[in-house]
C-alpha cells in the first residue's frame, strides 16, 4: 500500500501506550492495534480527528505516502 502508517513512531513521541490511546480515542485496542500496524485498509475521518487530538499532532505526523508501493494496488485495479 502506498500510504504508510506511523502511528507506532508518534505513540513512541509522546510516550502513550496503546491502551492509553485506547481510553482516550475510544477505539478497541484491537482497532488501535491493526491501525498501528498497517493493517486497516481505510480510516474514517472521525477517529484520525480523534486520534491527532489524543496525540496533539498533525494527520501528516502519523499518514506517509510512499511513491512506488500503490503498483500491486494499480494492478488490482486493472484487472477488475
């Protein structure tokens, strides 16, 4: 995918574990921890609002758009 999620960099910043971030955004810890990971396909604007404000941050502190990693999605796209 090409947009990179840095969520565990920002979180490591400000010194909040994920349950912390958990309580305060009001995301299931699981949730936080797919995001975290990388493994969400979509975030709604509502918890990334929610999430910038826990951590008093920017959506470009957290969101990276890496040129060259969107090919495989590219392809996908193609082939439907």
């Amino acid at each position: 995918m090409a947009i990179i999620v840095r969520l565990d960099r920002m979180m490591a910043d400000r010194k909040i574990s994920l349950n912390d971030l958990s309580e305060k955004v009001g995301i299931s810890i699981v949730n936080l921890s797919n995001l975290k990971t990388g493994k969400v396909k979509a975030i709604r604007f509502s918890t990334l609002n929610r999430i910038c404000k826990a951590l008093k941050c920017q959506p470009g502190d957290i969101l990276e758009y890496a040129e060259g990693n969107d090919e495989e999605e590219e392809e996908n796209v193609e082939n439907d």
